[in-house]
C-alpha cells in the first residue's frame, strides 16, 4: 500500500494522474481535467527556473517557486494569504509544495481519501498504451530534430549559393580587369615599338648627315653619338609604361587564376550542401512516416484501453491529451485533430 509521501515523490505528472484517476467524476472531469494539465506544466516551468532544474523529472517546489506557483495562478490572493495556503498545501511539512499537495487543497480532499483513492484494474493495458505513447513523443522529438537539421541545412546552402555568386563576380571582374591590362599593355608595346621605329628613322637621318662635309656633318655626327650613347625620354618613358602594363597583366593574370580556383571550390561545397540538404529531407519525410505509423499504434492502443472496462479514466484522459498535443506539433497537413477548437476530452 503506498502513502502520502510516497506519491509526493512520483513525477509532476505522474502525481496528477494518481489524482485523476482516484477523483474522475468525484470533483474531476474532461471540464476541469485541463486546468489539472496547466498546472502541471506550471509545475515544471516553474521547476526548470529553480536550482536544481529537474523539470518534468521534478516532484516538488521549494518555498520561493510555489509562492510563485501561487501569484501566478491564484493572483487574487493577497500576501499574507498564499503564506497561509502554503502552510495548508504543505501536508508533510517539509517547506515544500508537490502537485498532489496542490491538487488536494486546490479541489478540498484529504489525505487519506487521495492515498486511498481507486485507481483501476485495467493498469496493465494503459501502461502498455502509455509505453506507445511515448514512443509516439520520442519520434515526434526526432522528426523535430530533423526538422531543425533541415532549416540549418537550407541556411548553409542558401548561403554557398550566395557565396558562390559572389565568387563568379569576383571572377567576372577579374576576368574585366584582365582585359583593360592587357589593353593598357597592347598600347604600350605599340607606343613602344612607335618610339623604337621614330629612333631607328632618326638614326638613319643623322647616319646619312653625318657623311657630309662640313658643320652639318658634324653637328650630325655629334647628335648620332649623344642618341646612341642613351635612349631619348620618350623612349624610356615607353620602356616603363611597358614595364608596368606586363606586371599589371600578371597580377590580373593570378588574380583571374585565384577567383577561378575560388569559384571552382565553392561549385564544390554548394554540391555539397545541396547533397546535404536533399538527404535532411529524406530523413525527415521517413521520420514523419515512422511517427504516422507510431501515433496510428498509440491510437489504436489507447481506443482498446476505452473500450474495456477498468477505471483509470485520468490516465486515458492524460494520453488523449498528449496525443492531442503530439497531433499539434505536427504540419498542418498531417493533423487528425482539429486544433482550433480547445481540447475536450470526457472518458
């Protein structure tokens, strides 16, 4: 025979269940069965928010989160009046709340009336549905999982696309900049060759002057030496520019190379990612098609629970409502419920 106590350490849920199950029709119904379920995953919120953090593996509130418990579900309660409901809810006095401990002062029982309350002989066939049930939710937690491996999947490779767009304009003006180089240069080899052809014409002039007599032949002979001692200005400033325009090609050169290699890499990682992508998508639909599978068994189970005799109405009510909230989490399309009206369920 179990105690008090002991159900004050079953799970938040668990604990509602046990309350259910011994009140169904006795203050408890599919009317207010819901309110039973808010409170507990109040429980948990408020749980997760505390030190040790259990949530829906927790049992119990300390004192500062069940006075929070309290404001944010019994807000017409002054101060000194949740300190007073506190000490009430508090049967085993250890400063703590339970659900049941709620659940007992919420709709006015005793101890001994809950502890002894009847809890079905059919235990066997709902922990049998409870056992497809959360196998229902561990599939339905996967295919959630899934689904964010898709979006994470469709981000990566919306951003290699982006990527390798920007790699080709990189490419393309690489390959534009290429092209003015090797204008530039073009144009310098022929100013180049335009300037060596004016000296080699220049240099015949003075050539042929210098063979005759007299100061003109020998303010020729002179102006031949002095041009064939250096190159004249322009000539070298053509040299340079020449010079210039061949580097300037070759960084545009590496630079085309470079946005190539580049284009080419990312070409690889978007195959990649779309590979990825498409096989996220493949393990979704499957993981949808095995939580179909599931949640049709749970069905069926839980329709075999109702039609037998056996109590345990709060546990069937209790696996109505996460099948329900398991059918919500799914795509619009796959729903069996119809989620915009509340859920209403009376065993």
């Amino acid at each position: 025979m179990t105690s008090f106590a002991n159900l004050c350490k079953l799970k938040y849920k668990d604990q509602a269940i046990w309350f259910l199950n011994g009140f169904w029709k006795d203050g408890v119904d599919g009317n207010n069965a819901n309110e039973i379920w808010d409170y507990v995953k109040k429980f948990i919120e408020l749980d997760m928010m505390s030190m040790e953090r259990k949530g829906a593996d927790g049992n119990e509130l300390d004192q500062f989160w069940s006075a929070k418990f309290l404001e944010d579900l019994n807000s017409t309660l002054t101060s000194s009046e949740r300190k007073d409901a506190l000490r009430k809810i508090d049967q085993d006095n250890n400063g703590k709340m339970s659900c049941i401990e709620y659940l007992v002062w919420k709709f006015n029982k005793g101890v001994e009336e809950t502890v002894n309350a009847p809890q079905g002989d059919n235990s066997a066939a709902i922990a049998a549905a409870q056992k497809k049930l959360d196998a229902v939710n561990e599939q339905l937690l996967d295919c959630e999982n899934k689904i964010a491996a898709q979006k994470k999947a469709i981000q990566e490779n919306d951003e290699a696309i982006r990527e390798l767009k920007k790699k080709q304009d990189d490419l393309e003006r690489a390959k534009q900049e290429l092209v003015k180089a090797e204008a530039e240069l073009q144009a310098a080899v022929d100013a180049l060759h335009a300037e060596e052809a004016a000296l080699e014409n220049k240099k015949k002039a003075l050539e042929a002057t210098s063979q005759k007599p007299g100061v003109a032949g020998a303010k020729a002979k002179n102006e031949l030496a002095q041009l064939l001692g250096e190159d004249p200005l322009p000539l070298r400033k053509a040299k340079i520019t020449q010079e210039a325009a061949v580097r300037l090609v070759k960084k545009q050169q590496d630079a085309v190379e470079a946005a190539k290699a580049e284009a080419a890499a990312q070409e690889k990682a978007l195959a990649e990612k779309q590979r990825q992508l498409e096989e996220a998508k493949r393990q979704l639909e499957q993981a949808y098609a095995d939580l179909e599978n599931k949640m049709e068994e749970a069905r069926q189970e839980l329709e075999a629970v109702k039609a037998k005799p056996g109590g345990g109405k709060g546990a069937i009510w209790w696996m109505e409502r996460e099948l329900f909230e398991a059918d919500k989490r799914l795509p619009q399309a796959k729903q069996k419920y119809d989620h915009k009206k509340p859920f209403f369920f009376n065993p």
